[in-house]
C-alpha cells in the first residue's frame, strides 16, 4: 500500500508545485517508487516544473473518465527511473475529479507505487478538498506572512475535519509544516515572521525550511526540480526535508542570516 | 431572568425551582449479557477517550435482549460504576424489566428523556446527571465552529484566530485563545469563559461580547476569566 502524501496549503504562489516535484523527485531517488500527480485541473504546471510538459498526451481526467488507462497517461522521469508524473488536463474544470474516480486511481496506483504525491491546487474549494481527501499525511506549505499562516491553518482545520480519515473516525492525517520562502535578514529586521511566530501560531511538526533562493526560479523556468540542483540552499533544504520526511535526524539549516565573507567584510558590504 | 414559581408571594423565598431541562446521555445498548465480554468490550471503548467517559451519566438500553431473560442489574451496575460511568436509567425494557430497575433505583426512561426527567425527577436526587460537556484536543483551526449544547467546553489545544468555540455553559482554553469564544449561548448570564493565554479575536457571555480591539492590551497574552457584572463583559486577570 502506497502513502498518500498531500502537498496543500490554502494560499496561492506559496510553492506547492515547487514542493510536490522536489519532494517526489527527492523520494524517488532514494529509491521509493513515487508518483506525482497535478491535482490542479485547468491551470497544470507541474508537468512545466518537472520539465514533461511536450510529453503529455493523456492526462488525469482521461483517466478519471475511462478515455485512458493510467500506462498510458503517467509519464517516467527521464532523470529518475523510480519517478511518473500524472499531469492534470488543461481543459477540463475541476468538477471533472469525481471522489470515487480519484478514490479508484489512487488505489490502483498504490498497488506498485511507494508514494503518491498530490500537488494540490491553491483555495479550499473542490479541486483542494479532492487532493487532501484520500491523504494519509499532508505538507502544509506556508509563506513566513500572516495571510499565508492564516490559510494554511484554515486547510488544516479542513484537513482535520473533511478528509477520508476524519469522516471514518480513523487516525487523523499526520501533519506537517513546510516555510518556504524564507529570508532569515528580513526576519531580523521584523519584516517577517520567524519560524518560531509560525510555529507558535500553528503548532505544528516542523519539516523544513525553504530559504527564498533564485535557484527556485531559475529551476522552475528550466523545468529541472530544484532538488536537483545540489549546489543551491533551497535545493540542499529539499534534501533535507526528504530526509526528515523519511525520519532521519537532520538538524534545521538556513535558519540564521548569512554569514559574511572575509571579502565582503573587507569590502565592507 | 427565571421567574420563581411563586413570584405573588412577596415575602416567599423559594428553595427551589423545578426546570425543564434537555440533556443527552450516551445509550449503552446491550446485545447479550455476558458480563466478561461487556467489560472487556467497555474497557477498549473507554481507552479511546477516557476523559469523555469519566463520571459520565449513562442510560442502559435493553431493547436488544430477549423479553423472558431477568437483567442481573447488580453486578452489571458494579461493573459500570467500576468503569466510573455513573448508570442513571434504563430504557426499552419490558414491564418486569422496569420493575427490577426501578427496584435498583435506576429511572426508567421512554423515548424522550426530557419528558421522562419531569416524571422520574422525585425518586431521584442524589444521582442528578452531569450537564453534557465536550473535551477537544486537537488545535482549533480557522474556519472551525465547535459547539458544546448543553454544557461546559474545554479545548486543550490552540484556538487560531478565525475559529469559533461556543458552549451552552463555561468554555475552558489550556493554550492560546486566538479567535472567539462564546459561553452562554441560551443565555446564561453566569457562565464564564477562562482561558492561560488570552488573544482573542471576540469574547462573548450570554450575547454580551467585547471585540480584539476594546480588550485592554495589558490583559492580552495573560490568564484571564470572561464574565459578566451587571450585564457588562468585565475580563480579570487570574
């Protein structure tokens, strides 16, 4: 059996996407047989960010319907065996996830996948609720900024009160929080909250902290998942979250400003 | 606001007053009565949430056993008060079944408790059954509505801001209270709202509340209690 793993976090643009391709590709490379799939029916770009986009013939929906069976709508990783990407159709609406069609091709793929990663889709409407119902844990992607905490708690409320688990009085969804976008500079000049305010105000199992890196950007406009740039701090984060993830006992990094350079120090900057 | 029964008499002060009251009571049905396996049974049920059923009132539903068996009522009611359940009444039995609970001092219910209560409210007394109340652990997140008819709330968790709580009588907040807390929801001007850590988007007794904004800042952040003085909201540090 599969772990269905839901990447949610209420607000847009918080880096859900970001999150679902570097932690699947992050899984599938140490082996886990993982798929990832665009929950986001009508605006797709995770196969953009995991660079399959000119490969997508079939998709979710086709799937969900019967118009494709899911060998031929999942795409392989050309960079990692272990890794398919199930994209979501750019033409359909989201009323086209049915909960019985989701529930039957989740099933289906949890009998040869290790992990299923759903990118959810930013708000809490149908399209949110159908990515987190069948979830066993959740990744809760949150901004350091009080709208972005906000939503994220309103999701987790959601996540405790609507998903598959909760409505069979089963063992609730595992929780956890993501800071993306973290700028520990600004953090020191009071421009925003610091994982511990967002922590405080969530009271939740920190994963990880994503610090705010151009690398993000410039691996999202290449269509290569951030984890795979092992050079980048957002992409070593990644490494580290996946680690977490798996239970490994990893200290927080990219928590504190930087350092300065015996160069910039002399430089004065 | 209750109005003493005999309010003409000037010079009389009542002892007391008779009220009707609405409470709901877990139904324990019985399906057989092998005893080993009920307290089995009721152990494993209890473990789930032990502070849920700790002195909690409870009626006994016979309707599943069969009309000819006598219920050994002793020792199925040692085992309850064992569990500390607190069995106030059985229901659904047939006449001689009654019979033997009644000779237990045990009420005997129909369909509706409330209208039973009225009736079986003399035999009883020393026994009144605890108002319902509700315990949540888990955070209270934006977007939540908890309501607790009946009874106390208490919420040994965060409360986020945008979450509602709302109790028929006191509510109790063990960690931040972030969003709103309502006590008193039929009106009941004496409950109270207590919580370790107030910063609450809106407090509110018995419809009377006070927004974020009119709190004073020096009470923020600390344990207080919410009640009412003259139909004021008045908030006193602990």
């Amino acid at each position: 059996m599969a772990k269905i793993i839901v990447i949610t976090s209420g607000k847009g643009g918080v880096g859900k996407t970001t999150t679902a391709a570097s932690i699947s590709m992050g899984l599938a490379q140490r082996g886990h047989r993982t798929v990832v799939i665009d929950f986001d029916v009508g605006l797709r770009n995770l196969d953009l960010i995991m660079g399959c986009e000119r490969r997508v013939v079939y998709d979710f929906v086709h799937v969900i319907n019967g118009e494709a069976n899911l060998s031929q709508a999942l795409i392989r990783d050309k960079r990692c065996d272990a890794l398919y990407v199930l994209p979501a159709s750019q033409t359909r609406d989201k009323e086209a996830l049915t909960k019985e069609g989701v529930g039957k091709v989740l099933e289906t793929l949890s009998q040869t996948y290790d992990y299923i990663v759903c990118d959810s889709p930013a708000g809490i409407e149908h399209g949110a609720n159908m990515a987190m119902y069948y979830a066993d844990d959740a990744i809760v992607v949150t901004n350091p900024e009080v709208s972005s905490v906000r939503d994220s708690d309103r999701m987790l409320g959601i996540l405790a009160s609507k998903s598959r688990r909760a409505e069979n009085n089963e063992e609730p969804i595992r929780e956890y929080l993501l800071l993306t976008r973290y700028v520990p500079e600004r953090v020191q000049r009071g421009e925003m909250l610091s994982v511990e305010d967002v922590q405080e105000i969530l009271s939740l199992e920190l994963l990880g902290v994503i610090p705010e890196s151009q690398a993000v950007l410039n691996a999202s406009n290449s269509g290569i998942p951030v984890i795979l740039d092992a050079e980048s701090d957002a992409g070593q984060a990644y490494r580290d979250v996946v680690a977490r993830y798996l239970g490994e006992d990893v200290p927080h990094r990219f928590l504190d400003t930087r350092k300065k350079g015996f160069l910039s120090r002399l430089l004065g900057s | 606001m209750a109005v003493p029964p005999e309010s003409d008499k000037k010079d009389f002060f009542p002892a007391l007053e008779l009220k009707a009251a609405a409470f709901s009571l877990p139904v324990l049905r019985l399906l057989n009565q092998d005893l080993a396996s009920i307290a089995e049974q009721l152990d494993a049920k209890i473990r789930q949430a032990p502070g849920f059923f700790r002195h909690a009132p409870v009626v006994i539903d016979v309707s599943s056993l069969s009309e000819e068996d006598p219920v050994a009522f002793p020792p199925l009611l040692r085992l309850l008060r064992d569990h500390n359940l607190i069995p106030v009444g059985i229901r659904g039995g047939t006449p001689a079944q009654n019979r033997a609970a009644q000779g237990v001092k045990l009420a005997v219910l129909n369909e509706s408790i409330q209208t039973v209560r009225a009736n079986a409210a003399e035999p009883k007394g020393e026994e009144s059954p605890a108002p319902r109340f509700k315990i949540v652990t888990r955070p209270v997140r934006s977007g939540q509505r908890i309501y607790a008819p009946g009874g106390d709330l208490s919420v040994i968790a965060p409360v986020s801001s945008g979450a509602e709580i709302m109790a028929d009588g006191n509510i109790h907040v063990y960690g931040p209270l972030r969003g709103r807390a309502l006590a008193g929801m039929q009106g009941d001007l004496n409950a109270r709202i207590f919580c370790q850590n107030l910063q609450a988007d809106l407090v509110s007794v018995a419809g009377r509340y006070r927004v974020s904004e009119n709190i004073p800042a020096e009470l923020k952040g600390h344990a207080v209690q919410v009640f009412l003085e003259q139909e004021s909201i008045r908030i006193e540090r602990l």
